[in-house]
C-alpha cells in the first residue's frame, strides 16, 4: 500500500471475486453466472441506447423502475410502485449503501458465518461492527438463532455458499422476531427453486429485499440488481446513492433491464432448465460419492469423502475446467460448482470422473 492510504483501511480485507483468467478457454462454472445469453429484446434495447451516450442517462431509472415495480406486483400479489424500489449497479451497491445506511456502532450488522463473502467486506470498509452467527453442523441457517439479534440482519436466500433456502415462513419468523431492526434478505438465487420473501412487504416495514439481474437475467456483464421495501427505506437509500453517485446506471443496462422484464417467459425457461440440470448433476454425483448440501440455488456445493477439496479444485483447473474453492475451515473441503448447460455439466462430471479416480 502507498503511504497516502488512510490507518482506517491498514487491515482490509477487500472481497476476493472467482477468477477471470485470460490465460485459456475454460469451462467456467465458478462464479454462478448463467448459460443463457441475455434476451434477444435486452441487446436489442441495449443498441438502441447506445446511439444516445452522448447523454447522460436517467437518475431515477423511471422507465425501469416502473417496469420492475409491475414485475414485482405480479410476482408478489401486491400493488408495489416505483417508490418500492431502488435500482443499482449490481445488488452489491444496495448491500453496501444498506450497510452505510442502517448500520452503526449502535446498529451492529448481523449474519450467518458462513454465506456471502462480500458481508463482512461491507462491514469493514464502513467502518461498522458486525456479529456472525454459526450455521449448525448440517450448514444451515436456524431462524430461532436470529430472534433479536440486536442488529442489522442479512440473511442471504437461499444462502451463499450452501445453496439451502429458508421458507418464507421461516423468513417471517425471523422478521416479526426482530421488530427494531431491519432485515435484509438477499434473494440472489431465489429464482432456482426458493421462495421470496417479497409479500412480506405488505406486512412488514423492516423488511428489504435485494435481488440482481446477472444470474437468473442473464447480465451480469450488464451490473444491474435493486432493492424493494417501503418508501421510507428506499428514501433513505437514494438519499445514499444521491450523495455518492446518482447516475449509478448508465443508459445501456438501464434498457436492457427492460428489455429482460419484458420477456419473462424467457427467464423463466432458462430457470427452470437450469433446475433440471441441477437435479441430474446432484444425482451423478450422488452416484461418484459426493456428499451435497441441499441447493436451492443454480450452483451445488459438494465435498467428497476421500479426496481434499483444494485437491479438486487445482486438478479440475488444470484440466481446464473452472469451480470455486474457498479456505475458510468449515467450507475447506466443499468445491462450489455452478450449473451450466448440459453439455457444461457432462463435461465437468466426465473430467471430475478422472479426477477422483486418480486421486482416490
């Protein structure tokens, strides 16, 4: 570090993304993106706006904000408008302006010690305290766990990196048991199988819900997520985005977002072959040996009883196919794997195969 770098940031750790490597062409399953390319109307509207960058595009997302707000009424059964939602460069930025917004030394930040690995990151980089709260020995998240916390819940759902969903029933529990405080509930995943908390909105005034376009839309490239809860916390949020940076999307995805919204049957065609996928790769590795939690999610996280789990990872590599490996304690021996097509995954179980037979 240069010596300009101000003390508060000596000890950070910034969050570390799966790898981009340049080096040769791999079969990417690590870093849960989808298969599909994004909706032919999505690149369509995306050119179109791209003849007008001479412009500054709109800081209010208006026209998608709308769109997304009759999306979310539809899937919600609820009459939700655009003062519902906030719209921002990836469900990241709402995540961390939610933790400069709702979090303090007085407002701690509370969740699971094993799920997104950008949480803890946030909560440095503000400069704010926060509290893990084990999984149990099954990897799961215990609702009764969080029942006044005594802090600024996120709970991711269904959870990285395990891929388990809470009901939304559950989620409820957790919400009505922590009536002071705001609980974030990141829906990244949601779209594979699990259940929104959204109609919770209706009845809760501290509740957010944070979803992203980049896996079950299909533009991660394009960064585009958002938030939805009432009008007083997405106030509080824009008051966040206004005082950092209010043209936080720029015209391009702003119009593919509605060019996504527009095709829903799309979206969810890719989602529910994902989910097929997902079954019949949990079920070839059921056969190898493989231990697997219960994803919910368009990724599998899996351990093998006999072989290391870095082991894995360094061989899959460099037999060019991709899966993410982390090294905290609990998730050492785990591999996460996200679900491609289904020639991807013939591909990555055929190599797999190989590879444990080697290491066994």
């Amino acid at each position: 570090m240069s010596r300009f770098l101000s003390s508060r940031y000596n000890d950070l750790e910034p969050y570390v993304p799966g790898e981009q490597p340049q080096d040769q062409k791999y079969i990417k399953l690590n870093t849960n993106e989808s298969p599909f390319p994004p909706a032919p109307g999505a690149v369509r509207r995306a050119v179109e706006a791209a003849e007008r960058l001479q412009l500054y595009s709109d800081p209010d997302c208006r026209a998608l904000a709308e769109k997304l707000a009759e999306r979310l009424s539809l899937d919600s059964g609820l009459n939700l408008s655009r003062d519902n939602v906030i719209i921002t460069n990836g469900s990241d930025e709402v995540l961390n302006f939610t933790f400069m917004a709702f979090c303090s030394d007085e407002r701690p930040a509370v969740f699971p010690d094993i799920t997104y690995g950008f949480y803890p990151v946030f909560a440095d980089m503000n400069g704010v305290p926060y509290r893990e709260i084990p999984l149990d020995d099954e990897l799961r998240i215990v609702p009764e766990d969080y029942i006044g916390a005594g802090g600024t819940l996120f709970i991711a759902n269904p959870n990285a990196h395990t891929g388990i969903a809470l009901s939304r029933g559950q989620i409820e529990e957790i919400v009505r048991g922590n009536p002071g405080d705001l609980v974030v509930v990141d829906e990244a995943y949601v779209d594979f199988g699990a259940e929104s908390s959204l109609p919770l909105l209706e009845k809760y005034d501290n509740l957010l819900i944070v979803q992203t376009f980049s896996k079950s839309r299909s533009l991660a490239g394009a960064r585009l997520g958002f938030g939805a809860a009432s009008p007083e916390i997405i106030r509080d949020l824009n008051t966040i985005r206004n005082s950092t940076n209010p043209y936080n999307i720029n015209s391009m995805t702003m119009a593919a977002g509605i060019g996504v919204l527009e095709d829903e049957t799309y979206t969810r065609k890719n989602c529910e072959e994902i989910i097929v996928n997902r079954r019949y790769t949990q079920k070839r590795l059921n056969a190898m040996g493989f231990a697997l939690t219960d994803s919910s999610a368009n990724f599998i996280f899996m351990k093998h009883p006999q072989v290391d789990g870095g082991r894995i990872y360094e061989e899959m590599k460099a037999r060019g196919v991709l899966i993410r490996h982390f090294t905290k304690e609990r998730m050492a021996q785990y591999n996460r794997v996200t679900i491609g097509s289904r020639e991807q995954m013939d591909l990555f179980l055929k190599v797999l195969g190989e590879v444990i037979e080697e290491l066994k």
